[in-house]
C-alpha cells in the first residue's frame, strides 16, 4: 500500500509535519520573549511605585 503513493506524497506529508513543528516552536519562543518583556515591565513599575513611596515619606518627614 505505501509503495503504491507517488513519492511527491511523503514530500507533502513532511513538509505538513516539519510546519507543524516550526509552528510549535515559533509560538514557544514568542511566549518566552512576551514572558520576559512582561517581568521587564512590571520591574519597572514596581521601581516607580518604590520611588513615589519614598518621595512621601521624605515629604512627610519634613
């Protein structure tokens, strides 16, 4: 039965399973790269919200 398919065939079968694969791989890597903008992001913020904590307590203790 499989020596019976026009070898084209296997070709478009691998080429579907190789795209399935890089697609996998692609949305993995964009997710690691979303996660650390996201960490970078917040790490930001959460120095803004340090820094305007310590403006006011510096104005509160004058």
């Amino acid at each position: 039965m499989l020596s019976s398919l026009p070898w084209w065939i296997y070709l478009v079968v691998a080429g579907i399973i190789f795209s399935g694969y890089m697609t996998v791989r692609t949305a993995a890597q964009e997710r690691e790269i979303d996660q650390a903008f996201i960490e970078k992001e917040g790490e930001i913020y959460m120095e803004r919200i340090r820094k305007e904590r310590e403006r006011r307590q510096q104005a509160k203790s004058l």
